[in-house]
C-alpha cells in the first residue's frame, strides 16, 4: 500500500480488482463512483464525495476500503487513513476468518507464507499499512508491534516489513 505511486486509473483498477476477488460482487453505482473518484484525484471535494457515495452504496466492500485508504493516504490525511487501514485489518480479518484482533492472529491460520494468496496477502498489506502509519504518527511502539507481528505471519518477508524494523532500529541514530 503505501509503497506504490499513486496513479488514479491503476489504484482504482486495483482496488476493484481486489474487491471482486474478496467476494461479494461490488454494486455497479459504486463501480462508476470509484472510477469517478481516480478521474478526479486532483479535485479533492470530489473525489472524496464519489469515494464516499461507493461507500454507501457499498460498505464495508474491499475495493471501496482500498480506495479511500490510498485517496487519504496520498493526500496526506494519515489519521483518516489510519482509520481506514484499522478498518481494512478487520474485514481482512472477516474474509480470512481470523481473530478481529490481530495481535492473537497466527502464521498457521492462513496461507501467509504464499504470496499469491489474495486474501492472506490482503491481511499482511493492511497490516503493513497500519504499522507504517502508526510509524508516520509517532506510535512507534505500536508500529514495532505490527511490524514484528508481520515478520512472525510471513518470516520471508515478500512484502517488506524488513524495510519498516530497519526504519525504526535506525531512530534515533545519527546518518552517516
């Protein structure tokens, strides 16, 4: 999630993608709301207004969690995106019938060790967004939590958690 470019038609098509793969068909309405909303990424008030119509239309759904996370993120508005990484976590938690907590979720209860996985991959990369962005918030301890929670789910690390413990072993460090 938040190791990617932001490009509004391969965000929302990603995130579409991953809603028809997370079950639940997603209303066509919201459809056209989400592809309304990467058309007008650069017109704020729009873009958030058509992201919330899909999320009306649609609540709950993956591809319209998706896409609010990366409209809030890129934006800047990390609380809100943390809002909606916590959200993500938990209907990641409900597709792969894991504890809604995911401090009791175990590398045993889902395939987490098979990159193409779709739904396991999901619960990782929610995770991975919300250690990241406790990070960005200053919630460093929580953040080395999820981050060594990851590390204990996928010990081969094929979605970079690695990268996030490095960030935080070097706080505090002077740079060379």
């Amino acid at each position: 999630m938040p190791d990617t470019l932001f490009s509004p038609q391969s965000e929302i098509n990603d995130a579409l993608l991953a809603g028809a793969l997370l079950g639940r068909g997603l209303p066509s309405e919201a459809e056209q709301h989400l592809w309304q909303a990467g058309l007008s990424y650069h017109l704020d008030d729009i873009a958030e207004k058509h992201l919330r119509d899909a999320e009306a239309l649609a609540p709950g759904h993956a591809a319209v969690l998706i896409g609010l996370y990366r409209f809030y993120f890129y934006k800047g508005r990390l609380a809100e995106a943390l809002d909606v990484a916590e959200r993500c976590l938990l209907k990641a938690a409900e597709v792969n019938d894991l504890s809604a907590d995911w401090r009791l979720v175990r590398a045993a209860d889902a395939a987490f060790s098979r990159y193409e996985s779709i739904l396991p991959r999901f619960f990782l990369f929610s995770l991975k967004g919300y250690a990241y962005l406790q990070m960005r918030l200053g919630r460093m301890e929580e953040g080395r939590l999820a981050v060594m929670k990851l590390l204990e789910l996928d010990p081969s690390d094929k979605i970079g958690a690695q990268v996030l413990l490095g960030v935080l072993e070097r706080m505090g460090h002077d740079d060379d």
